[in-house]
C-alpha cells in the first residue's frame, strides 16, 4: 500500500508554531502517494488544555440534523460548551468527563449516523475525503500547536470514506493518535484480541488497531518506546508508524524495511516524512535527512 | 557549465532540457533547486557531468551509461539503478535499494545507505562511506561492494558470486554467506577505490563471499529449504 506519512514536534517545550500549516505543506507534495484521503492530527500546549474535544464523524444527508442529535446524546453525559459543524466534521467541546467511554458510547448508539473519530484534552483530528490540498479550512490548522502528524492515503483493502480515512484516534482515550504506512496481515487477530479488551472497532481498516494497541500498553504503564518496540515484533506485515501523544511523537519500522521513510533533525525541531520531497518547506536546505533501519523506534519528547 | 533550476518545472522538462543539452554538446551541467524531486537526471547515455545541487528524490541518475553524477545531498530510494558505467557520487545518505543492479561503473555514498543497497548487483563498484541496511548485496550476482560502517542483518543473503567487504562490524550474515580473509592484492584494490572518493582511515576489512551451497541445491536437503526460506 502507498499512502504518505508525515510528522512534525517542536523540540522546546516553551515553542509552538504553525504545525497544522506545516503538516499541510509537507502532505502536498506527496499527495500521489495518496489521493484518496487525507487528515491531519494536530496537538497544542498540554499544560493549558482544560476541556474535552471531540470530532464526530457526521454520515447523513442531513447533517446538521445528524450534528444535533449528536450533540444532544453527548449532553446526556457531559455538559456540551461548545458544538461546530465544519463539513462533515462535528466538532464538540465537552466539561471533563471520568469515564470518556461511556461519553464515546453514547453519541456512538447509532454508528450509521454518527462516529466518534477522536477525543483530545490537547489533540485534534480533522480528515476529509480526496487530496490533501484544502485540509487548511479547519480552523485547527491555524493555531500554534506543538507538534503533530498526517496522513494522505491510498486504499487498498477498505472503503474510502472519512470514517476510514487517517489518522485514527484512540476514541476511548484522550490525545493518542497513529498514521501508519502499509499493511498489518495480522490484523484480525489483533483485532479480536483487542475486542476481548473491550474496544470497539468502527472500520474495516487494518489500521484501526494500532491506537487501540498502543492505548492497551501504555494503559498497562509500558512508556510509548516500550509500546513500540513490542508493535514491531507484534504486529506483522509492513509498516512504518508514526504515533503522538501530548507530549511525544515516535516512530516505528517494521522488519523488513519494506516502506519508505525520511528523518530530519534540527536543535529546533524533528520532522519525518514518507519522501524527503515533504521536508523541504519545513527545514532549511543542506540538513542530512536518513532513513531509519528495520525494526527502529525513535522516541522525541518535549 | 550550464544551469537549469528545477523550480517551476515539471520532472519531464528537467530531463528534456538535460538531454537537449547533450545534444548541443554542453558537458558540464547543474541542477539547482532540486528539493527531493525523484527521477532527476535520468537514462543519461552520453558521457556528461551532472551535478544535482541539493536533495533529490527516488531513482537519481537511474538507467545510465557513462555520466559522472554528483548529488550533493541525500536521495531517495534506488539511486543509480541499473548504472551501465560512469560514476554516481552521493555526498548525503541515500534511501533504500541505493545501486540496485548495478551492472557496471562505481557508485559511492559518502554518507548511510538504506536496505537492500545493491541488491542483484551484478557488476562495477559500490562503495558506501557510513553503515548499511538490512539485506545489503541479497542475491548479488558479480561486482565488488565496500562498506566501510557497519552492515545490519541480512548481509549477502542468497549471493551468487561477487565481494563484499565490509570495514566495521557485520550484525548478520545472510543465508549462504561466509566470511573469507581478504588478499593482500584485494586491500590494495580497496585503498585505491576508496582513495578516488578521498576516503581515508583504518578499515578491519571482512570479505563476505557465497557460501555456494545454494548453487546446487538438493531438494531433499530439508535443513536447507528451512534456512533459505
């Protein structure tokens, strides 16, 4: 499978920039590698984030009658301060909750309408169907942010719509989100034995299980190196994961090196991309890039 | 020399405009701007120094026979696939599959090259300055490959002739593969290669050769099917 990955973090914890727009200019120029979707997953100053956010996928002719109903079934638990539609996209800002599962359940009950796709203390997630190229109308893009990934996408083994579009949240817990290139062949039996954990799966994509992977290990105290060493020896088939947390990004490469993926890193920032093409608008001309070898795990905290 | 910028350009132009030059006879040209674009500097069949000023992207100077390419910055994957002759320097890393069937001419990258560098070579000099990936040299058929880093695993798995040698430690030896003492006659060669591309230093140099038990190989050997499969 193509598809395009790509990632950015601010190294300093005191700096923030324009990580949505850098994310967005680095996925441009690799839009060949997947033009079927795109999104972007975007994470801002944990120390001030407060409230709940929420993006719901709508999936009805009429959406803003969808968004109501969404909203009215996320009220029913936690009171809703703030509730914007931006195409397909609900956007809901909810007062902390204690068990975002059951918040997560409730706007859920009728999949066929609406689908939690993320839930973020300091994290956001927007994706639209087609080409990266106007990801900009989210207004996510636009805000200082630490750090953040994306993922233009080429389906191959599922359908093209939002729901199936990348990168995928943990849904069940805050600010954990993945975009992986290639495919994970073992992915029916990690799904089954993520089910028996109590996640709940809303695509066909192979994909979908690596942030209810990576949530059940560091739900288990495993630190998100940890959790990706094992994903390389776990999850079989071909990969090149990019995952981020509120205050980390990592990467994993499988085995057998079978993905293409590009390293940058400077005092100021890291970035990594699926081509090096992507890297140019975001670090200055003359910096050495790699590729990481098989079976690598790279960590940057900040 | 002449300059062509890349910026504004579609890959095709670039490579159209390389090759018009050829053809007005011009013998030395550059290529500024060319930020990670792959497929640069194409099936150049006529002896020409191309200098890509900057990073370029999959299969730099792939498919040539004759030019004198330096890349002054990293590549992508399969840079200098397939090269008939001539010589591809890369000052940067290179991605993976750097050299992939070189039949002949030497590509050197002074920086890491990825897996699978030089996989099915099958003639002409490799040298790689830094480490290189899982699988470097897999079924490698005739050549020479230098690493003077280190080798990740896999090494020469499945070769069927030709040398590697490897100047620092090797993770993993490949299927068939066995290490062998380099001649005095074969040092001598790697100083003099290494030297053209003015890489010095102290080399505990190992030569990996094939085993040769997978030349003739006997079905019934079930041991063998186990390990090569």
């Amino acid at each position: 499978m193509m598809c395009g990955i790509v990632g950015v973090m601010f190294k300093s914890p005191a700096e923030q920039g324009p990580v949505g727009q850098m994310l967005c200019g680095m996925m441009e120029p690799l839009f060949r590698r997947g033009p079927d979707s795109a999104g972007i997953a975007v994470y801002t100053d944990a120390a001030a984030a407060s409230e709940l956010v929420l993006r719901v996928l709508l999936n009805a002719p009429d959406l803003d009658g969808a968004a109501a109903r969404a909203q009215a079934r996320a009220e029913r638990i936690a009171p809703v301060t703030e509730a914007v539609r931006e195409g397909a996209l609900l956007r809901l800002k909810v007062q902390p909750v204690g068990e975002i599962s059951a918040l997560v359940s409730a706007i859920d009950a009728d999949r066929s309408e609406v689908v939690v796709a993320s839930v973020g203390y300091c994290s956001e997630i927007v994706k639209k169907v087609g080409a990266p190229d106007d990801l900009q109308q989210f207004a996510i893009t636009a805000q200082p942010a630490t750090h953040g990934i994306g993922h233009t996408r080429m389906a191959t083994e599922s359908k093209v719509d939002l729901a199936h579009s990348q990168p995928f949240g943990a849904r069940v817990s805050p600010d954990i989100a993945v975009v992986h290139n290639g495919h994970i062949t073992n992915y029916l039996k990690m799904k089954r034995r993520l089910e028996a954990q109590g996640y709940e799966f809303t695509t066909h994509n192979d994909s979908e299980v690596i942030p209810y992977y990576v949530d059940s290990k560091l739900r288990k105290g495993a630190s998100l190196a940890e959790c990706l060493r094992d994903a390389v020896r776990e999850l079989d088939g071909t990969f090149n994961l990019i995952v981020a947390t509120p205050r980390e990004l990592g990467v994993a490469k499988d085995p057998i090196a079978s993905k293409p993926l590009c390293v940058v890193e400077t005092d100021r920032l890291v970035a990594i991309a699926s081509e090096a093409v992507a890297l140019h608008g975001v670090v200055p001309a003359g910096v050495r890039f790699w590729e990481p070898p098989t079976k690598e795990v790279l960590v940057w905290s900040r | 020399m002449v300059t062509v910028d890349c910026e504004g350009r579609t890959t095709r132009e670039i490579n159209q405009e390389i090759k018009a030059l050829l053809r007005d006879g011009i013998k030395e040209i550059r290529l500024s701007n060319p930020n990670g674009r792959h497929n640069l500097g194409v099936c150049l069949l006529a002896p020409v120094k191309l200098t890509i000023d900057g990073n370029a992207g999959y299969y730099a100077a792939g498919l040539c026979d004759g030019p004198e390419v330096v890349i002054r910055g990293n590549v992508g994957w399969g840079v200098a696939e397939n090269l008939m002759a001539g010589t591809v320097e890369v000052h940067g890393n290179a991605g993976n599959a750097a050299a992939a069937t070189l039949r002949g001419g030497t590509v050197c990258i002074h920086g890491d090259s990825g897996s699978r560098t030089a996989i099915s070579m099958k003639g002409g000099v490799c040298i790689v300055e830094g480490r290189v990936g899982y699988m470097t040299g897999f079924m490698m058929q005739k050549g020479t490959l230098i690493v003077c880093g280190d080798a990740d695993e896999g090494l020469g798995d499945s070769m069927y002739e030709g040398t590697i040698f490897v100047g620092g430690t090797i993770k993993e030896l490949g299927n068939d593969a066995v290490i062998k003492e380099p001649t005095r006659e074969e040092l001598a060669f790697l100083t003099g290669e290494l030297q053209r591309f003015g890489i010095t230093g102290r080399f505990d140099w190992k030569k990996v050769v094939a085993g040769r038990r997978l030349w003739n190989f006997n079905k019934k050997e079930l041991d063998v099917w186990k390990v090569a499969l």
